[in-house]
C-alpha cells in the first residue's frame, strides 16, 4: 500500500507541468555557471575538475530547498486548503503510511531533478575534456550520496507546511530554519557539522582525503535528523484535524 501511495504522488507531481519545467530550469543553472567557469579561464575561481562538485553543490546548498519547499506547500498545504486530504485519508492505509508516501515521493523527484544537473554536467565535461573516469566517480558519488540530505530537507518542509497554513509564511520559517542554522555554523564552528547546511554537502566528506569520524559522526546526525523530523513530521499529519 505504500508503493501505491508513493506512486500516486508521484503521478501527481508529474502532473503539474509547470513545477518539472521550473525544476529542470533551475537544475541548468549550475551547468551555466560550469561552462562559464570552462570558457573564462578560470575567472570565477572555479576549476575545471572542481566544476561538478561545485555545480551540485550549488543545486544542494540553494536550488534544492528553494524547490523541495515550494513542493511541500504543493503536496501539503494545497491539499488542506482544496479539502483533497479528506478524499486521500478514506484510502484503507494508515497516516503514517500517507504521510511517508507524501514525503518520499517529493523526495523522489527531487532526486530526479538533481539527477538531471548531474547528467549534464558529466555530459559536459565530456564533451569538453573528454571522458575522465575521476569526474564521473565524483558526479555519481555526490549523487547517491544526496538522498539522505534530500530526505532531511523534504521532512522540514512537511513539517512546516504542515504547522503554517500560509505560503509566504511557510517560505519565511523554512529558510529562517536555514539561515539560523547557518548563523551557529559560522559563529560556532564547532557545531557547524550538526546544522543541516553541512548535511547538504554530505557528499563532500567523500571526495579527497576521507576522514572516516568526521564521516561516521556525520552519518549518524543524518540518520538522527531523520528519525527526529519523521517522527514530528507523522506526529503532527496523524493527529491535526481536517
């Protein structure tokens, strides 16, 4: 049953053409920075080699909560205003099994829409350097290695959506989560491995000299940001009353 419920939202968002053409737009915008970093020698600071790496670290780090949150609202708060979550609760399946599938298929075509950036920027670095083993290892490696910090993302903006009925609200209290986040990062570096803002670059830790407690101590404030905001996040869908 939660197959089927994953599927059907994401039938859903594929429905809604215009959210796949702003995604596949905004998914393009690292690559224009790549090729302007390929054809003007290097005059943003960014090496040819280094182009994917910072290309998915711009999707991760800006266009990514920017699009999960706009879904969120989608999927969450447009069906409580449009009164379609009612329909959606008569299916024999739990809350949580709803929620989950809600999640998850956000999560999903995230997943697709980073997949996108990826593919074009090793396309491109094919095309320009020809194929390098090296550069696409490190383009699939930030690529699976974004679905637990995707996952986390998604679950703050189900919570939020879920908690303020406002969309403009909803857009002030997500990124105030983000930039408050930041903020300690900076003033206390410290605890910067244990904000979300270092989870989106995860996949950093993977690439040059590993360093294996860094990655374990990362891991495991993944894993807890995921069990904690599931657990709001399915607390808040299974008891707010519709």
């Amino acid at each position: 049953m939660l197959f089927i419920g994953i599927r059907n939202e994401i039938r859903k968002i594929f429905n809604l053409k215009i959210y796949i053409a702003f995604g596949v737009f905004f998914s393009l915008i690292p690559l224009i920075i790549e090729f302007m970093s390929i054809f003007s020698n290097n005059l943003f600071g960014i090496k040819i080699n280094d182009a994917a790496l910072s290309s998915h670290s711009l999707m991760m780090k800006y266009i990514l909560p920017f699009f999960a949150i706009i879904l969120c609202i989608k999927i969450f708060n447009s069906d409580y205003k449009k009164d379609r979550i009612i329909c959606t609760l008569l299916r024999p399946i739990s809350k949580g099994r709803i929620y989950m599938s809600k999640v998850i298929a956000i999560t999903v075509f995230s997943f697709f829409i980073i997949s996108i950036n990826v593919f074009f920027s090793i396309l491109i670095n094919m095309i320009t350097e020809g194929l390098e083993a090296n550069y696409i290892a490190k383009g699939i490696i930030a690529l699976i290695l974004s679905i637990g910090p995707i996952f986390v993302i998604v679950l703050l903006g189900s919570i939020i959506t879920q908690i303020i009925k406002s969309r403009i609200l909803n857009f002030i209290a997500f990124y105030l989560v983000l930039i408050i986040m930041s903020l300690i990062g900076i003033y206390f570096p410290i605890a910067y491995a244990g904000t979300i803002n270092a989870l989106l670059v995860f996949f950093k830790l993977f690439i040059g000299k590993i360093n294996w407690i860094m990655i374990f101590n990362s891991g495991l404030i993944l894993i807890g940001y995921i069990f904690l905001f599931t657990g709001i996040g399915g607390y808040i869908f299974s008891n707010k009353k519709y």
